[in-house]
C-alpha cells in the first residue's frame, strides 16, 4: 500500500456533501455521466458559464486542451474586464479569431508570451505547470517561494499546497505531480472548480478498495449504524465516523461519493471496503479489487 497524505496550506470552506449532488435533475452533457470523475467540476463551471459544450451534446472531458482554450476557461472564470486592444502580431495567429480578445488581454497583461522564435503556437496542447501558470497570473495568486530552480515551481507548489491537482502514480510505491503532462479539458475544470470552492480537505490515500459481501448486509457497524448495502456507506480504519470521501478509479475515471461507518478493511494494501452499490458505481464486482484514491470532504 502507498498513502500519500496532503495537506491544504489555506484555511478552506466548508460544503455540504449534497453539492456534489446539486446536478441530478439539470440536463447535462452526454459524455459527462453522473459518476464521471471531473462531473462536480463542469457542472460548476457550465452553471457559471465559464464553458460550454459541443454541437454534439457533449463536453469531452477527456480531450487535451490547447492554449487557447486554455486561455479562454481561465479568463471567464476570472470575471475580469478583458481588455481588448493592439494588434495580434504572431504570423500564426489571426486578428478577429474567436480568441481574439482572450489574447489581446492576455498579452496586455502578461498572461500569455510567444515563443523565442515568434511563433505563438495557439494550437499547441497546454501542460499542468502551463496551465498553473496562467491561472496564478490572471487571478494575480499570492504564490509560495520557489522550492526549486525550474520555473515553474511557485505555480505547481500553489496547487499542490491547494488541492488543485492528483498526483499521478508513476510506478508502484510512487506518485508524482508530473508538471509536464499534458491536461485535458475535465483536469483543466477540475483545477478551477477546486480553486473556488475547495471541496476537498487535502487529505488523499492512494490503494486498493474492496467491497461487503452480501452476508454482512443488515449487522450492525462500529459506529452502531446498521449497514446497508444498497447505501453509500464504507469502511476506513481511521477516518471519524460519518466523514465523506469522494472514492476515484483513476483507470475508468469513475467517483463515488460515500460516508465512513465501520472500520476496516485489515487485509494489507486495502484502505476502503466500499458497500457492493458503491463499488459499482466505479468498476465490477467480478474484479473483486480496484486500485483507487480517497479524498477526504469538507
């Protein structure tokens, strides 16, 4: 078993459980299923127009964004006054382009640079430490000292004193922040929406989770609630009682949401027995296992 735990450096706000829930009856992208990992944060992100969707009905959260893109969510989601002046001067970037103002404040404000080449490169695919960036600058971030030489340290040590980002497993005991990877469109609403509403304590536990058998459906708990394992209900060794974590299967991009009850599970390398209706909210029970992360709710 690997744990990782995180802590938040700020102070964080306090939300109700339900507001990973508030979207059950709003109509809603077609490839954004209710238990899709990035769901609480588009549906923040659409209910504030800071994005929108495509023709076909769908978000396509697991679609790399481009800088443009990028740039684009950061700055709606900053609510500032863009300010649209100058002349976009980069040979392969066009004056009057649906970016057009995105850029044009971006440039005035020092958000965005060409390349030493004097291409903007538009197009291109933005990384975690890219994207950091932006954010810190356009929402004028106090950042932390640089912990390191590489330019991007005072961004990524931002978000990662903040819970804006899941570190990725790099082999079998380690995880990384990878500030090179590319993002994709759900990450990228994902970063934002955590910016905001901090919904998560910054505790995170990286394992296997397991689930009931069916025998067990009806005893009592160690908290003393009877278990039903129809609910949403689990089993951690150390996390209070009625706590919420939020359970992701980083293989299918699946989350689920459930309280602690009981305690357990005691068998090495497993960190959550999840109620057999949970577990399949996120893999198949035949599988018996899922590797997982746990976050701890505010």
């Amino acid at each position: 078993m690997k744990r990782l735990i995180l802590l938040a450096a700020l102070a964080t706000m306090l939300i109700s459980p339900a507001a990973f829930s508030e979207e059950d009856e709003t109509p809603w992208f077609n490839d954004v299923a209710q238990n899709h990992v990035y769901r609480p944060a588009v549906f923040f992100m659409h209910d504030r127009d800071y994005i929108q969707g495509y023709e076909d009905g769908g978000y396509h959260p697991d679609e790399l964004v481009n800088r443009m893109e990028t740039l684009k969510i950061i700055l709606e989601a900053s609510e500032v006054d863009l300010i649209d002046m100058g002349t976009i001067d980069f040979p392969d970037a066009e004056n009057g382009s649906w970016y057009d103002p995105y850029l044009k404040h971006a440039l005035n404000q020092e958000i965005i640079h060409g390349h030493d080449d004097g291409f903007l490169r538009p197009a291109d695919t933005v990384k975690r430490s890219e994207a950091m960036k932006m954010l810190s600058l356009a929402f004028e971030l106090e950042l932390p000292e640089a912990r390191d030489a590489e330019w991007y340290s005072p961004y990524m040590s931002f978000a990662t004193e903040n819970s804006l980002l899941i570190p990725v497993q790099t082999d079998e005991e380690s995880y990384d922040y990878l500030p090179g990877q590319e993002l994709t469109r759900g990450e990228l609403a994902d970063i934002i929406y955590r910016y905001f509403k901090t919904p998560y304590t910054g505790e995170i536990e990286f394992g296997i989770a397991s689930y009931y058998g069916d025998s067990f459906n009806g005893r009592n708990t160690a908290s003393g609630a009877v278990l039903d394992t129809s609910l949403h209900m689990a089993a951690h060794k150390t996390l209070p009682f009625d706590t919420w974590v939020r359970v992701t299967n980083p293989g299918t991009g699946q989350s689920i949401n459930v309280q602690i009850k009981d305690r357990g599970p005691f068998t090495p390398g497993r960190i959550i027995d999840l109620t057999p209706a949970s577990f399949e909210e996120i893999g198949h029970l035949g599988s018996g296992i899922l590797n997982v992360y746990v976050e701890v709710l505010n």
